[in-house]
C-alpha cells in the first residue's frame, strides 16, 4: 500500500499541524484509490472541535459535506491526517480505535515540535491489525 501525496499537499499538512500546535490538527484527504494507491487530489482542513493536545475531533456534518462533494467530483474520502504535538508519528489506542470504523482510509499522522515537523507516517487498518503504509511525495 501506498500514499501519494503532492509536496504542496503535504506542506499544507505541515502547515496545519504547525499552526495548530500546542493542540492536534485534523483534515481530510480527498482522491482516488487504484490497485494499492491512495493517490490525493487535494486536502482539506478540519477544524478540531475538541482542541486538545492529545486527541482531535472533526465535525460530523463537516465530514459527511466533504464526501458527498468529493462523491459528486468523482473523487472520494481517501484518508484522514492529523498530527500528534510533541510526540512521533505512531498510532495511539484512540487513533486504533477510531481507524475501526473508518474502513480502509489511510491515516497520515505528524509528530511535531514547536517549530518543526518531527516524523510523517501513514497508517492504515486491515483485519483488525495497523500497519504502515509508505508516503511517494511527488511533483509540487
């Protein structure tokens, strides 16, 4: 499995994450699935209801606007990023628990500093089982 992701794509990520610190970030990530890609067309922020350090909530309605406008584009919800303030890239039990009812979305996580970008992973769930799933950043 694969992620590909634009790099101006992921320095709005980045960019995200970098400015919701000390709290996590959350967006969505919109594209196409072919074979093992999840290949993003574009993203989308979330507002972090919750505004929390350590968890992240998006609003539902929010969500369910974005796919069904992805839906009418031809496109769909491929993943979800967010991002874990002074902490790695890893996938946290409530991030496990989530990624249950998620179905087979990639989860782009962030570790960050106060002013840098510490660690990017993708994650995605399968069986019930996490696994890692690779970052192609291509083009710009």
């Amino acid at each position: 499995m694969k992620l590909r992701i634009k790099s101006s794509d992921i320095r709005k990520i980045e960019g995200h994450a970098l400015e919701s610190f000390p709290n996590e970030c959350v967006g969505l990530m919109i594209g196409k699935t072919q074979k093992n890609v999840f290949e993003t067309i574009e993203v989308v922020r979330a507002k972090n209801t919750l505004n929390s350090p350590v968890a992240f909530e998006a609003d539902p309605q929010f969500v369910y606007d974005v796919y069904k406008d992805a839906e009418k584009r031809g496109l769909q919800l491929i993943g979800i990023y967010h991002s874990h303030p002074n902490l790695r890239a890893y996938v946290s039990a409530r991030d496990a628990e989530f990624m249950k009812f998620w179905g087979r979305l990639v989860w782009l996580i962030l570790g960050v500093g106060r002013d840098e970008i510490v660690e990017r992973k993708a994650f995605m769930m399968k069986d019930g089982k996490v696994y890692e799933v690779e970052v192609e950043i291509v083009g710009s």
